[in-house]
C-alpha cells in the first residue's frame, strides 16, 4: 500500500540552468521528496528521490548528472522513446505501401533504436499545486522532417508528482490532415534503490507475461514461451536480462506492475504501467554490466514493431495516443 501525509502538502518549482541546459525541479515541502526534468531532452525524468518508510530520501533513478553525460546519452538512460522504441531492422519498414529508411543510430548492429525524441526540446506549458500532487505539461511538435518519419505529430508529456509516486501521462496527436502514421512508445529508466545498493542485491518481480523469443540481432523470431525469470520475488543475485516480455492480464486489470524490492525487504520500489488497447501492453527488462541499476521498459510495441505489427499503434489523422506509466514506493 502507499502511504501519505495529509492533503495539506505543497510542492515548490525551481527552474535552472546546467551547462546550458533547461531543468524543472519539483519538491514536496513536507517530506522533500523531489523529481527533476529535462526540457531540453524530451522531457526526460532524470532524478527522482522519495522516502522510504524510515524516513530516508533516496534516488531511485540512475540518470544523467553532468552536461557531459547528456550530450552523450550512453545507454539512453530515461529517454522517451518516439515514435517508437528498441530496434527497427537495418532502420528499414514498410507502411501503407511505401518504403521509409531511418538514420542507422547503432551501428554495430545496423539498426534505427529509440526513436529520435530523447533529444528534442519541449517547452514547459504549465504546473501546479493540485490537492496534494504538483502537475507538470510539457509539449513538444515534430514536423516530420527526419528522413524516414514524414509523419507531423505534437506529444504531450505530463508528470504528477504525489507523496511517494510519479505520474508520466505521454499523449501523441497526429498532425496531419490526411495521413496515417505509426507509432510505438516507450520509456527507459535504470531505476535504483539509493546510490549505494547494488540491484544483484534487489529482489525483483515481473508481471504475468510471455517472453518473446529474440533472434541474435536481439528481434524479435514470432516465437513466445511462458516467461521463466522472475514470477515471485526473487534474489536478482548474477541474474543477466536483456529480455522482451509481452504482458498477459488474467485479472482484467488495466495496469500491471514490477517489484524491485529492497535487500532489507522494508519497502518495495513499484513501476506500474497501463494495458489494454493502445498502451504499455510489452516490457523491457535489461541488467547492465555495471549492476548499478536495472532498466525496466514499458513499451507499447516489441522491437521492430514498425515491421512485425506487434503491438503497433496506427493513428489516423487528426487522432490521439494516450497512455500512462508509475513510478511509487509501497511499504
């Protein structure tokens, strides 16, 4: 369960400069907790520190910290993913009879990966003190002039921070008149348990899921199997993931969640994601070689999805995406 203080809480916005770079941090006056955004790369969510039940502020995002690190953006740490995430094949697809190409962005594998809207600068619209949440809007146009992506679209990001949880609400508008375009979604956060805590030492859960079987240029083959990591809390321990995980809902429930709980099992850090039509309705789960962190990924689509239509989105003119995802701290 979560756990609030009285509805009287008050967040406090500070807008700063970082070498040149434009960031919102928002703090709950009462407890401190705090997130930071980034406008100027896609409205990415590179710190947020919440309280444990002992009272104890940690960072539960392993983010960008110099300006460095954000020009360049190893390992897309909490980048959005758009228009779509993971893997397009050799950067090539196929939609509504024509053939796009995208920039080559991992060579090593001749791919197109994540999109190309970690980069983009997103203008803050508003925010204020709700009830007990601060709301954040961002938003932010493409005009479709990236080679291979001709398709206008204007994205709408929105944060809600509450005692002890995060709110991302991403919403995509196709902007043309006339035009159908694809979309895939997506977000790739590391999370941690403060700076301290290695994951092999976490304890982690998955949802109820399937596993896509991936080919050696890590696509997916069509085959699925009944997920075998992480049905109960378990020990990551050694544990090495770089896996894609198709959500199943045997409760009809329109969210699902992923446990990464504590060494001291005091708490649970819950990432929670929407399914159903048009949402978070795939996982990406990857443990890096450092083990500082893990990223866990909802995604609305598999890899390639622009070419195996698994769980592509197609918006037609003038229509809207929208679908959320959570970040809290449970006792």
């Amino acid at each position: 369960m979560y756990y609030y203080p009285s509805p009287s809480v008050r967040y406090v916005p500070m807008r700063y400069k970082l070498g040149g770079l434009d960031f919102l941090q928002i703090t709950n006056i009462e407890n401190r907790e705090y997130a930071i955004i980034s406008f100027d790369y896609g409205a990415n969510l590179c710190s947020l520190c919440l309280q444990t039940p002992n009272n104890q502020l940690i960072e539960v995002i392993d983010g960008y910290r110099t300006p460095d690190e954000w020009v360049t953006h190893s390992g897309y740490k909490s980048s959005k993913l758009l228009p779509f995430p993971n893997r397009i094949k050799d950067g090539n697809y196929a939609f509504r009879g024509k053939t796009y190409q995208l920039p080559i962005n991992r060579p090593k594998e001749n791919h197109a990966i994540h999109g190309f809207f970690y980069n983009q600068k997103l203008r803050l619209i508003q925010y204020e003190n709700v009830d007990d949440k601060m709301i954040v809007v961002t938003e932010g146009n493409y005009n479709g002039d990236i080679p291979g992506f001709p398709f206008p679209f204007t994205t709408m990001c929105t944060y809600e921070l509450s005692p002890h949880k995060l709110i991302c609400r991403t919403a995509v508008s196709n902007d043309s008149p006339d035009t159908a375009m694809p979309l895939g979604d997506g977000w790739h956060p590391y999370f941690q348990l403060g700076n301290n805590t290695t994951i092999n030492d976490c304890y982690l859960q998955l949802p109820t899921s399937q596993q896509y079987i991936l080919d050696d240029r890590k696509l997916p083959t069509g085959e699925t199997i009944e997920n075998p990591h992480f049905q109960t809390l378990h020990r990551i321990g050694e544990q090495q993931l770089d896996d894609t995980f198709g959500m199943l809902n045997p409760t009809q429930s329109n969210e699902v969640h992923t446990i990464l709980q504590a060494p001291d099992k005091t708490f649970k850090l819950v990432i929670s994601q929407q399914i159903g039509e048009k949402a978070y309705n795939f996982l990406q789960v990857y443990t890096p070689s450092h083990r500082r962190s893990i990223a866990i990924e909802p995604m609305t689509c598999t890899p390639n999805a622009f070419n195996n239509g698994i769980g592509l989105i197609v918006l037609e003119p003038k229509q809207k995406y929208v679908a959320q995802y959570s970040v809290g701290i449970e006792v």
